[in-house]
C-alpha cells in the first residue's frame, strides 16, 4: 500500500510540473521561439539588478579605471542602439569587473552584462569586445535564463517524483538509483544550456554586423580563449559558456549565410 501511494504521489507531483510548465508559452519578440517561461521581462529585470551586486563582489567589484569601463559601456550600448536589443524592455548595462586573472564574462536576466578585466585585456581589437558583449546581450533578448529558470523547476519536480517513486526506506540501494535520476536531469540541463550558447553566437553574428563591427572578431574570440586553455587551466568562460562542439565552425557557417556575397566593407575589425 505504501508503495502505491508513493506511485500515487509521485504521478501527481510529476503532472503538476509538466502542466504548469507547458502552459506558460510566449513568443521571443526577438527571435520568434516559442518559450516556455514562467518570468515577465519585468522580473528578469528586477531579478538582475538585485543579484547584480552580489555577483560583482565575487569578482573583485568593478574595475577602478573609469575610462576602460567607459569605452565598454558605450561598445555595448552602440550594439544595443543598432539592433532589436534596444527595441526591448530591457535596461542594458555593461560593467568592468576588477578580476585581472579570470577570463569571464556573463549576463544576468534584464540586462545586466559583466565582463572581467583579465578577458578584456586578452582581446586585441574593438571588434572583439564587442563579439564578447554581443554574445552577452543574445543571451538576455534570448531569455535564457527565464527559460532556464523554468526549466529547474520542471526538472526539479520530474526529479523529485521520479526519487519519491524510485525510493524505498525498506530498500536502501534504491537510494542509488534517485541519485542516477537527478544526474541524468543534470546533464538534460547542460544540453539545453549548449543550445543556448549556439543561439547567443547567431545573435552575436547579427547583432555585430548590425553594430558595424566584423562579426569574424568572435572567431578570434574563440581562438583567443582556446589559446588560453592551452596550459591546461580552462578559462572560467568556457565552463560557463558550454562549448557545444566547433563554435568556430559554426559561426563561421552563420557569417557565410547571412553575408553569401561577402561581408561589406567599412566594418571595425
């Protein structure tokens, strides 16, 4: 009977959070996805200048040379002011961290965007900078973190049934198979998280171009942070940014299909 109820219980938790996570369903204005978020853009916002702070302390607090943190601001709000970003609700801030020795750079929901100084003083031209921020603002119009958001919670409430269903007290080695049940939903997180990262390059591509930078400057973004994963010391970005197999290629294929004739002359390298 206890059995039965733990199935009884584990259905109900399950139905509950596939239900509550299909159901909520908007259209990106950016990049027509359908989504699957349960966030307005109006919390993303609220959600990233509150954690803002916070996440600036872990590295340091921002970077003490105002004219470096200026010419970031202004790279990233030029790309925002040429392109569909700055058609968003969104409020787009760049920030400087002081961090000289990681290699990182992020975006919170709503437009909070970092990048350290020791990733900033790695890249070489204005282009690159902004592939690196582009790159950052795909993710926010891309609402990947409301989307990820939505997705811990259906993963969570799918996990938490599958433990309930999985677990006997009687049994202490269906312990082991919970524990498998949540790593599996762990890795279906990262996948996700992979895809994620292709989209924010196709966005990079465009919005680049639209910004009139080269968008060829994130290839050597990436051979720039393959470089410095070469002694054996990952730079943190690439274990933030999941590399989802050849990027380089990919970003090379969207540039092929959105400039097919060549790319236009006059783009800042």
């Amino acid at each position: 009977m206890r059995g039965g109820l733990r199935y009884i219980i584990a259905l109900l938790i399950a139905g509950f959070s596939l239900i509550t996570y299909y159901c909520k369903r908007s259209t990106n204005e950016v990049t027509g996805e359908v989504q699957h978020v349960d966030m307005t853009t109006e919390q993303e916002i609220a959600l990233g200048l509150q954690a803002a702070p916070e996440m600036a302390q872990q590295y340091g607090g921002l970077h003490p040379d105002r004219q470096a943190a200026a010419r970031v601001e202004e790279i990233g709000q030029q790309i925002v002011r040429s392109t569909k970003a700055g058609q968003t609700p969104y409020k787009f801030q760049f920030h400087l961290l002081a961090d000289e020795n990681t290699i990182n750079a992020f975006a919170l929901p709503g437009g909070q965007i970092f990048i350290t100084a020791g990733l900033l003083k790695n890249l070489k031209t204005e282009g690159q900078v902004a592939g690196v921020l582009a790159h950052e603002i795909g993710h926010v119009v891309g609402r990947h973190s409301a989307e990820q958001v939505a997705k811990s919670s259906l993963t969570q409430g799918l996990t938490g049934a599958a433990a309930i269903a999985v677990y006997d007290p009687d049994r202490p080695s269906t312990a082991a198979a919970a524990a498998a049940t949540a790593m599996v939903a762990k890795l279906v997180t990262m996948r996700f998280g992979r895809e994620d990262e292709l989209e924010s390059d196709r966005l990079a591509v465009d919005f680049t171009s639209q910004a009139g930078y080269n968008p060829e400057a994130m290839v050597q973004v990436m051979q720039i942070l393959e470089q410095q994963g070469g002694g054996g010391r990952t730079p943190e970005f690439m274990s933030t940014h999941p590399n989802p197999g050849n990027r380089i290629g990919e970003i090379q294929r969207e540039i092929a299909a959105d400039f097919p004739q060549g790319l236009p002359a006059g783009l800042k390298p």
